[in-house]
C-alpha cells in the first residue's frame, strides 16, 4: 500500500511541472508589467526598471523559471508582489474555505446524483428516467454565476432563508454550513448531472447482473436490492467520476466564490491575475493541481479498498 | 435513514436557523456595515495604489491637509496652519498638539511627517507615490509642532494635490519598525478610526478611536466587506447585509434609484473618460479628422440611452468641478454634415479603417459599439479590440494604439488633466500631444491663484479646440444606502469617510 502512494506521488511529479510550467509561462505572456501595477503609472522610469530587476523580472526566461522550480521544490512559494506577504500564508488563510466549498461541492453532486441515478436506472426508459436525465443535463448546462445569482434572490432576498454574501463566522460552525449551502448547490448542480449519468450507466450494467435477478427471486424488498447489493457494485466507476470531478469543481470555486462574495482561492487566483501577481497566480494554480492529484490518488486508494478484485500494481 | 438521525438533524437545523436569525438582533453599538469593492492588499500608507486600501487608509491615517469631507477643498487635518515663501518653494506647518496615535504609539510630533515623507521617497520602499514627492529637497523638524518641507521648484498643487491625497498619509516609525513585513495588516495611524481586525476575504473591521483629535465618531464600528460583483453588492443591500455602498454599474443604477427602501446619492465625479487619438499616426495627425469624429459622435445618446443616468456629457478636458474650469471653449456640436466637411477637406471623403482599443472594464464596452455605429455613418470603419483594464492602460500608455479610449480619475487640479495628460513628459500622455509643454509648466509653479487661472482658461481653449482627445463622458460617483444611514458625504475621491457617517435607527 505505502508503496503504491510513493509511486502515485511520483509518478504525479511530472504532471505537476507540467502545469506550473505552464502557468509560469502564460501569466508571463499575459501583456501588463507588474512592476507598473505596483508602483502606479505615475512612477518615473528608472524606479520601475529598478523594481523589476529587484523581482529578478529583468533576467532571461529560463533563469526564472529554474529559480522558480527550485524554489518551488524546497517548499517557498515567494512572496505575494502586492501584499508582500508569503504566498503561502495568504494561500492558508482561505484555504479552508474553498476546500469546505469544494467538499460540499462533491457532497452535494453524490447526494443529488446518486440517487437520480439509481432511479433513472431502475425506471429506465420511463418518464422519470426521461425527466430526471432532463434536469442532468440542464445541471450541466446552466452557468454557476447564473445560477448562483438566481439562488440568492431566491433563498436570501426573497425568503429569507440563507445568508447571501460570505464565509460565515470562522469560529461558528454552524454559520460557516450555512453560508455553504447555496454555494455549494450551485457548484455541486453541475457535477451531479456527471455523477448522475454515471451511476445510472452503471447500475445499469449492474442490474442486468444474474445475482440480482437471484435477489429478487428470493424475495428481497427492491430498496435493499438496489442500495445494498446493486449500488454497492455500481459505486466502483462513480468513486471514479467523483475524482475526475474534482478538478472541475476547483476550477467552479473561482466564480462561486465571486459570486457569492466568499474568501477562497478563487477570488485570491482572480486578484492576483488582475494585479500581474505572478508568484501568487503560480502559486495559487500549484496549489490547485496539488489538490486535483491528491483527490484522485485518494480516489484510486477507496477504487482499491471498494472493490476487492482491483489490486494496487 | 434512522428515525432518530432524521429527528436530531432537523432540531439542528432549526436551532441554527433560529440562531442565524437573531444573531443580528440586540447589539446596542452603532456599527456600520460596507461595501468594499474587493479586498485589500495592504494598508502600509506608502504603498498603497488601488480604490479598496485608499478607503481603508482614508480612516486610519491623518494627512497636513485634507479634503473637505465630499469636496475637493482643502481644510487643516494635522496642520493648523501653515506659510508659503514668497519664491513658492518653502512651506512651513504649525502642527496640531495633543493628538495621539492608535494603540499606545504616543504623541504625534514634526519628526512623524519628516519620517512619512523620507520612507515614502526611499527606494527600499518601492512606493508608488514616490513620484509625487520627487520635487522635494529637504524635510526640516522646526521644533515638536513645527515642520518645513522644502521644494526644489515651486508647484502649486504640493497643497491641493500631493498633501491630501495618498502620498500625504502621515505614518509612525516605531509602528512601522515594529510589525516589519506585517505592517501592512497592522497599520497605526492617527485617524477617526483603528485598523481592528482583518479576516482575509471576509471583512475589514474598523473601530472608533475615542481619543481622536475632533472627539471620537459616532460610530462604535465600520465593517467593511469585500463584494467585487455589482449585481451581488446590489442583493446585499437590499437584504441588509450591507448598509451602504459604492457603485459603478448602469443596470443596478438603474434598478436602485425606484427601489423603495433605498436611498441612491450621486455626484459628478473628479473624472474624464475620452476618446484619444495617436496624433503622430495618420490618419489623426490632421486635427481636421479629429474634429470630423468629435462631430460625428453623438454624446447626448450615449449618455442618456446607454450611460443611463450615471454620467454627464464631456464638453472639455477638465472635469466641472476643477479649478478654473470655463465653458468657454470650441463646442463640437453633433453634426454628420460638419463630420463629412471636414474629412473631405482632410481628403478622407471616402472614409477610413481604424481600430479602436478599449479597456473591459465598465462601462466601455457599453459604450464603443454606440462610437462604431456613429463612425460607420461617416464611412469610417472601426475594428473594436477590448483588452482587459491594466493590459490597456500599458498599451495605451506605450502609445501603441491609433485611437483608444482613456479613463482619467485623478486629484482635482488642472495640473493633474493638463501635465499627466497633455505635456510631453506626462505618464498618462496617450496622444504624444506636446505643444503646449512650455504654458503647462508656467502653470504649475505659478503661486497667483488668478495668474494660475489665467493660463488654464488659455490651455482649456487651446487643446479642445486642437482636439487631440475626445471628452466623452463625465461619470458621476454613486452611492446607494439604506434610510438610515446618515451623515454620509459622498466622496469624490475613492474614498470613505466614516467619521461624520452614524446610523439612526
């Protein structure tokens, strides 16, 4: 076992160079000189060429970016160019609020997917596989910022129900699920169409299956037939779909998290883009792709521990 | 799932949202709640150079003078007094006593605004306000309560422009030497209001400080909280989240001024946003084509159909509310006939192509397809290319572009419009306009406030009458707030200012 996480984590290595080296060079190609945005337009010249030899911006490309893959290897992020703080403090004062959202995100796509699936599945064909497949599709199809926006007009403005805006109290438990709720529905819609189809693909496959037709011969109510022996079976390939989510939800926190006016790091990756923070933007991203890998390896462990047949090799 | 399990998740449910509900209700405080129009980055006063740390900043710090709250007057803040040689070039302020820094910092004295003026300038620093202390040659401590700042030139607008605006921002050495690196989130200053708590992403409180100079604010507190979209700041209010924000957007302009319950404030703005052309770029360098498109466009449609209400039309290149502003410069009416005359004198009776370059950011991308439709009608063909804000400010700042849009929101003084925009060594200079370098200068030393007049009236009739820009619009600043909110001046100027502001429930 602890083999197999050494080799995932290695065999991750290359995909996460791949994508700090992209980032390092898109936000590089981005028109816009940070130096210029830190000090003002109404800098004189030599302060601003003096700035950008100070943030090694005058060096040859490639000099950055092995300075920045060295750096980045032995744990430092840099420094944010607009706040001066390391990236990695600022990357942790909101880390937790965008892995709550995207935690609920996918809590939010499994308990409205699963179940979608599992009856589309069993009534297939159906009208209420017709209709629950409908509303798949228009989860998948309806923009978050829009339905984001509908949803606080909805529960915030008209009834009342929920807070519109925020994190919530960091130290209030109760507030900080309150403020996810709505967010996280908005997030979590989309990835439910993908999780829903998925499972009802699999159920599908599942149902078909001789020991559930044994099942039901034997006389086993049809709720624990579908949830205790089918779903367990089918839950392999949407343990899959819940990884492969992930990134995609992460990349969803950024509007969501404008939206709904939340600290994250979303909202932190939009500044920073704006304000040509190049270290914070790489930092932000690397943080991303660390979490996407992580999620994935940890969904190839639970693939593994599912289902007894899968060996780790 | 378990009847049990089921039970105690619905009293929870209901315990908190009984709780949520009255978390609100009781607090005996007057505490204000505010829109921020993002986060923040840093409140170091030297280092500061966007909108959301400027009305932070604005309540924490004092400056020598300051702007009349919701003016662009100036009134004593740390000085109470102050002489100007007769040469222009040395200013000597009677600080005021007894005024005391947050937190136990001690007495503010001369050697504090010595210090602010000296870090700002040094290079370690990396201000970005540097620049506007560039004229100074020596800071002298007189005594504790008397300070000299000596110029290397004179420049009229040291009193009006550099002192009350962000390079003015009077800071404290052991606090800043104290938090190092993390000053930034803990500023000391001497202001109406305390840099209290700042959880990032959430909210920036503010709290009243009781030993304040002018007596404490009659707020106990200000939140601010971080809500970059329009439309979401717009429900946040409306709920109460919010209790008062700045806005820009037409459409929530629109929606908030018939909202009852809401009560919207607006005032024209320090702020001009034209059209610029590239003069030493056929075909604009022939003011006869320049003029032939400032006749073409029709201003009025664009401010009343598509700006809605939240600007006024552009007739010079000083905003109104500017010294020495006159309406006695070249009107270009709107007129195609006068559009196609002159082109055709230009030779250009067939028309053109050109492109357009505009910046993303509100309300341009409103505006320019109006501009296209208006051009096409004189045969001039214009390609719209929108960069994002900052991409376009370099762009247009290299003077890559033929024609361009330009947003200027600066201090209120002449010399801010004509030397950043219209003299050859100006940084905001889009248009490479340079011939009027000689009566720019004149105007910026010249201490006569008639004299000084004088040569803006001139400058005002000399460059809209050459046309090198297209004064389109003046936006209005726009403030929405709830009823009972009150005592809030609206600020021109980026900024907030929480000490006259209190609620009345």
């Amino acid at each position: 076992m602890s083999r197999y996480i050494f080799r995932t984590i290695f065999s991750a290595l290359p995909t996460l160079i791949g994508v700090l080296t992209c980032v390092f060079l898109l936000t590089r190609l981005i028109p816009g000189d940070p130096a210029l945005l830190i000090l003002g337009e109404n800098a004189p010249q030599e302060q601003i060429l003096q700035l950008r030899k100070d943030l090694g911006l005058d060096q040859p490309i490639y000099v950055q970016y092995f300075h920045y893959l060295y750096q980045v290897f032995h744990g430092n992020l840099g420094i944010s160019l607009r706040t001066e703080r390391s990236v990695i403090k600022e990357i942790m004062d909101v880390l937790p609020y965008t892995t709550e959202l995207a935690i609920a995100g996918i809590f939010v796509s499994v308990i409205i997917g699963v179940p979608i699936g599992v009856i589309s599945a069993n009534r297939r064909n159906t009208m209420t596989d017709f209709v629950a497949m409908t509303f798949a599709i228009l989860g998948v199809s309806m923009p978050v910022f829009w339905t984001g926006i509908l949803s606080t007009l909805l529960f915030s403005l008209y009834l009342g129900w929920l807070p519109a805006i925020g994190g919530g109290d960091p130290a209030n438990l109760i507030d900080r699920i309150l403020h996810l709720i709505l967010p996280s529905t908005a997030i979590g819609m989309a990835a439910s169409a993908i999780t829903a189809r998925m499972t009802r693909a699999s159920m599908l496959d599942v149902l078909h299956q001789d020991y559930i037709q044994t099942a039901r011969a034997k006389g086993l109510e049809e709720l624990k037939v579908l949830y205790k022996h089918a779903l367990r079976n089918a839950l392999i390939p949407v343990i899959t779909v819940v990884g492969l989510n992930m990134g995609r939800l992460l990349g969803g926190t950024i509007v969501t998290e404008i939206v709904f006016a939340r600290p994250g790091m979303g909202k932190l990756l939009v500044d920073a883009i704006y304000a040509r923070d190049y270290p914070q933007v790489q930092g932000v991203v690397a943080f991303f792709a660390a979490m996407v890998i992580i999620v994935n390896l940890l969904v190839d462990l639970a693939y593994s521990i599912a289902d007894p047949r899968v060996e780790l090799s | 799932m378990s009847r049990v399990l089921m039970r105690t998740l619905r009293d929870l449910f209901l315990i908190s949202f009984v709780l949520v509900s009255f978390s609100s209700v009781g607090s005996t405080e007057n505490i204000l709640k505010a829109r921020l129009l993002g986060n923040i980055s840093t409140i170091d006063g030297a280092k500061i150079n966007q909108v959301n740390d400027h009305v932070i900043a604005e309540n924490v710090y004092s400056h020598l003078v300051r702007y009349k709250p919701g003016s662009v007057d100036i009134e004593p803040d740390l000085a109470v007094s102050w002489t100007i040689s007769r040469d222009g070039k040395v200013y000597t302020f009677n600080l005021r006593k007894g005024v005391k820094w947050h937190k136990e910092f001690g007495g503010f004295t001369a050697k504090d605004v010595k210090y602010s003026i000296e870090r700002t300038l040094d290079p370690k620093t990396k201000s970005p306000n540097a620049g506007d202390f560039s004229l100074v040659d020596k800071v002298e401590v007189i005594d504790d309560y008397t300070v000299r700042i000596s110029l290397k030139e004179p420049y009229a607008p040291f009193l009006t422009v550099t002192l009350p605006y962000r390079a003015g921002w009077i800071l404290n050495q052991a606090a800043v030497e104290k938090f190092g690196s993390e000053y930034g989130l803990n500023p000391i200053g001497t202001g109406p209001f305390i840099f209290d708590r700042y959880i990032p992403g959430t909210e920036v409180v503010l709290s009243a400080n009781k030993d304040y100079y002018a007596g404490p604010p009659k707020l106990d507190r200000i939140v601010f909280k971080p809500i970059s979209e329009e439309t979401v700041a717009e429900i946040a209010l409306e709920r109460g989240d919010i209790d008062i924000m700045y806005f820009r957007s037409p459409e929530v302009y629109q929606r908030l001024k018939v909202k009852k319950g809401i009560v919207v404030e607006e005032k024209t703005g320090p702020g001009i946003y034209s059209l610029v052309f590239n003069i030493d770029k056929k075909p604009f360098s022939d003011p006869r084509v320049r003029k032939a498109i400032h006749h073409a466009i029709n201003k009025d449609q664009i401010v009343k159909y598509i700006l809605g209400g939240i600007a006024t039309k552009g007739t010079n290149v000083l905003p109104p509310n500017f010294l020495s502003y006159t309406e006695a410069v070249t009107q270009y009416d709107y007129s195609l006939e006068k559009a196609k005359g002159l082109l055709r004198e230009a030779g250009f009776g067939e028309g053109f192509k050109t492109t357009l370059y505009y910046s993303q950011l509100s309300p341009w991308p409103l505006v320019v397809p109006v501009i296209q439709e208006d051009l096409k009608k004189v045969n001039i063909d214009v390609e719209l290319k929108g960069l994002e804000h900052a991409s376009l400010m370099s762009f247009i700042r290299a003077r890559k572009h033929d024609f361009g849009v330009q947003p200027m929101l600066r201090p209120p003084d002449p010399d801010m419009i004509f030397y950043l925009m219209f003299h050859s060594k100006g940084t905001f200079n889009a248009t490479g306009y340079r011939s009027e370098d000689e009566n720019i200068e004149k105007a910026r030393v010249e201490m006569s406030l008639d004299k000084r007049k004088a040569i803006y009236v001139q400058l005002q009739k000399k460059v809209v009458e050459d046309s090198p820009t297209i004064p389109l619009f003046y936006l209005k600043v726009l403030v929405a707030r709830k009823p009972y909110v009150k005592g809030h001046p609206v600020d021109l100027l980026n900024g907030f200012w929480g000490y006259s502001t209190y609620i009345e429930k």
